[in-house]
C-alpha cells in the first residue's frame, strides 16, 4: 500500500496510507446502497402509501419535474453533505475507516468537498466512472481529478492507534498544570505533537524536539523561560497539561 507524506500543523511530515481504489469503490457501493434504500423509502412512503402518483398526473411536466428533483435533492447532496459534517467521512468511508484529507495538513474545509462533489460529475457519472478510475490508477496518490483539483486525498484509518489511546497521559492526582491556553488544541494536534516528540526522543533529534516547542509556542502564544523549564519539560508539559484540561486522563 502507498504511502503519503502530510506536512503537519507542527510542521512535521507524517506518512499515511493511502486509500486503495478497492476500498474506495467499496465505500461508494455502500454509499450507492443507502441511496437506493433511500430510493425505496420515498417510493413506498409517497407512491404507494400516500399515493402521490395521482397527484402527479394532474400536474404540467415542469412540476413533475420539480417535484422529483426535490424527493431527490437528499441523493444529489450525500456526498457533500456527509463528507462536510462527517469530516471527510461518507458513512461508506467510515465503514471502511477511510477518510478526506488535505495534502497540504490542513484540515480539508467546505470549498474543498464543495470542488470533490462538483469534479464527481467528471469522475464518476461521466463514462461509468472510468474517468475516475483511470485517474486513480496514474495519479501518484490515487486521486481522481476532484482530489487533484482540491488538493485532497483518501487515506486510510486502518491499523492506526486510536486518538484518544494515543494523547492518553497518566496523571498524578496532585498534578498542577501551568499552562491553560492548551485547550486551544484539538486531539489531533496533541497526538502528532506526541507521535513525534516521543519518535525524537528515542534517536535524540535536538532539531525536531526544538521545532516542536517553538511551534507550540507560536501556536498557543506563549513565553517559556529556558533557564526554568528545557524544551523536552515543556512538550511534556503541555502534552499532561492538554489531558488534563480535556480530561483524557480520566
């Protein structure tokens, strides 16, 4: 399986894995599955229960028409929608434990599935899907024409170690934390801080563990004097101080 290189909000590369196109068309015959149910509930529910097809035959075709694009405005927008709320998950996705991500480290916002829904007329309903496909298949992180125009790509979520597993620090129950502007990271941030601090600790790389503390610094606004507190204290810190504000530790 590929492998793709996310520069972080730390400024730190992390290597997924990328998505494979088996996966991919999995999620979205799931995903095709619950717009077919979806299909058959309105069906039954309008046509047959409420009897809506009488209704429609007294009608001009524009209000037909109208009519069935709104039934089906839920199918049209599925993707978006989900993908929008879900953080880069349809429920096919997260079935299979794949995800949206920028490529740039980015959190991946609106305009960017906004441009993976509209390019989807190109990849996937264009010529069966096999614009898409091919695609996928040359591109260097199997990205169709939507992931290269919005800088996204799937990766996958598999053998991952869970966020909440990852960012868990045990506390002491007299612990103090000194520094409360932690909450203004969020878990994926505290467990790449983590993953890499814990990484440059293990071969002693002065270079990232430096890179790290004057990132957060920057981040959280911070002014630490070194002659108090060395920069592998004040990750460390900050790491039992996030769990402690979050209340990871319980």
């Amino acid at each position: 399986m590929s492998q793709i290189a996310i520069n972080t909000s730390q400024n730190v590369n992390i290597n997924f894995s990328v998505a494979s196109i088996g996966e991919r068309i999995g999620a979205f015959a799931i995903d095709l599955l619950i717009k077919g149910a979806y299909i058959l509930v309105i069906y039954f529910l309008f046509f047959r229960i409420l009897n809506l097809g009488s209704i429609l035959h007294g009608l001009d075709n524009w209000s037909v028409m109208a009519v069935y694009i709104i039934l089906t405005v839920p199918i049209h927008i599925y993707t978006l929608v989900s993908e929008s709320l879900m953080e880069g998950q349809t429920f096919g996705k997260r079935m299979l434990k794949i995800k949206v991500v920028k490529i740039d480290g980015f959190q991946a916002g609106f305009g960017d599935y906004l441009m993976r829904w509209f390019f989807r007329l190109v990849d996937v309903f264009s010529n069966s899907g096999v614009v898409g496909l091919i695609s996928m298949i040359v591109s260097k992180n199997n990205q169709r024409l939507g992931g290269i125009a919005s800088g996204t790509a799937v990766i996958s979520l598999k053998n991952q170690v869970n966020i909440s597993h990852t960012i868990l620090e045990h506390l002491k129950e007299d612990y103090i934390p000194r520094f409360p502007q932690v909450i203004a990271l969020s878990d994926n941030d505290v467990r790449i801080i983590k993953e890499n601090f814990h990484k440059a600790l293990k071969i002693d790389d002065i270079s990232v563990i430096s890179k790290l503390s004057n990132k957060i610094k920057d981040i959280l606004n911070l002014e630490v004097d070194p002659t108090k507190m060395t920069e592998r204290q004040f990750i460390s810190v900050i790491i039992k101080d996030y769990n402690f504000y979050t209340g990871k530790d319980q």
